[in-house]
C-alpha cells in the first residue's frame, strides 16, 4: 500500500514528460498541455468531491436527527469552515493553505497539479528561450537539485518538492527511452541513483 503513491508519480512523470513533448508541437505548447492536463485532473476531482458533500451533508443531517451515528465524512462541518478550506477544496491547494481535505484519499492530486504547473512554468520557458529541445534535461537538473537538497536537509523539503524526485524519476526513465543516444540522461539518472543511496 505505502508503495502504490511513489509508483503512481513514477508512472506520471513518465506520462507527463510525454505530454510536455508532444505539447511542444502544438501552436500554443503552454496552454496545450495545461489544458489537457485541467481537463483529466479537475471534472473527476471535484465531482467526487461533490458526491462526498452531499453525501456529508445527508450524514450529518441524519446525526443530528439520531438516525445514524457520526462518521469521518459528516464530521467534516462543511457549512463552518473558513475561506481558505472553499479555495483549497476547489483548486487543489490544502497543501499549500494547510486545510483539510473532503476526500482524505485524493491529497495526492495536490502534488500532481503541483507537478503539472512546475511543468508548464518550465515548458512556458523553454518556448519563450527557444530552447524547447532542453525541457527534458531542465527537469532532470530540477530532479537532481532536489535530491541535493533533501540529502542536505534531513529529508525535510517543502511542498512539492519533498516529493518531486519520485516524479522526476518518471520523467528521466522517459527520457532514456525516448533518447536513446544522449548520453546528459544517463549521467543525470546515475547521479539521481548515487544521491539517493547517499
């Protein structure tokens, strides 16, 4: 169970480094792949996270009524919470706003649309350098660079970026497999591999 997440972001940035490339052939790379990535992330998101209201909000009705007795959903208080819970609860930023989720499970989802926007900020400035054959390797130097950081730090690192190396892992499998001949990829997997049995 503890290994399905780091595998989940493995297997993403794996697929998110696909989509970045193949968003560079695009008219408008930036907004294409931020677009699709919106899309599959956000409408199962916050439909889950409508069904888990409503089904909070009969619970807690039926509490309060002594028909059923409380639960983790219904004692989520989904009428008194406090501004930043709305906006973190619709953007995917309880990490970020230190609030509680309505669907414990999900708080991966925060990482990933935070992954997604490292991404785009990253491919954003690629195109705007023309430097866009470079993207691959930025994320793997970005990879590495948090390895450093977390092995300097005691493993303590903020979010994101405490778990970014699980995600850059995907992305540099990508990219060895996607780039044969290069050598920059291997020797930035091969450091990722040394700093991570540091």
């Amino acid at each position: 169970g503890h290994l399905g997440v780091p595998m989940f972001f493995v297997i993403s940035g794996y697929c998110i480094a696909n989509a970045a490339v193949r968003s560079l052939n695009a008219p408008q790379p930036v907004r294409h792949f931020a677009t699709a990535r919106i899309r599959r992330i956000y409408p199962p998101y916050l439909l889950a996270s409508l069904i888990a209201v409503a089904l909070s909000l009969v619970l807690t009705f039926l509490i309060r009524h002594h028909i059923v007795q409380s639960s983790q959903i219904a004692d989520l208080d989904l009428l008194h919470q406090g501004w930043r819970f709305y906006v973190g609860a619709l953007t995917l930023t309880q990490l970020l706003l230190h609030t509680s989720f309505v669907i414990r499970v999900l708080w991966s989802l925060c990482y990933e649309a935070a992954f997604y926007a490292v991404i785009a900020l990253l491919l954003f400035l690629a195109v705007r350098a023309k430097q866009t054959p470079r993207l691959l390797d930025a994320l793997g130097i970005l990879t590495v660079g948090t390895l450093i950081w977390l092995n300097l730090a005691g493993g303590v690192s903020p979010f994101p970026w405490n778990l970014w190396p699980q995600f850059g892992l995907g992305v540099l499998v990508y990219q060895i497999l996607a780039q044969p001949g290069r050598r920059a990829p291997q020797a930035i997997f091969l450091i990722c591999a040394v700093l991570v049995l540091w």
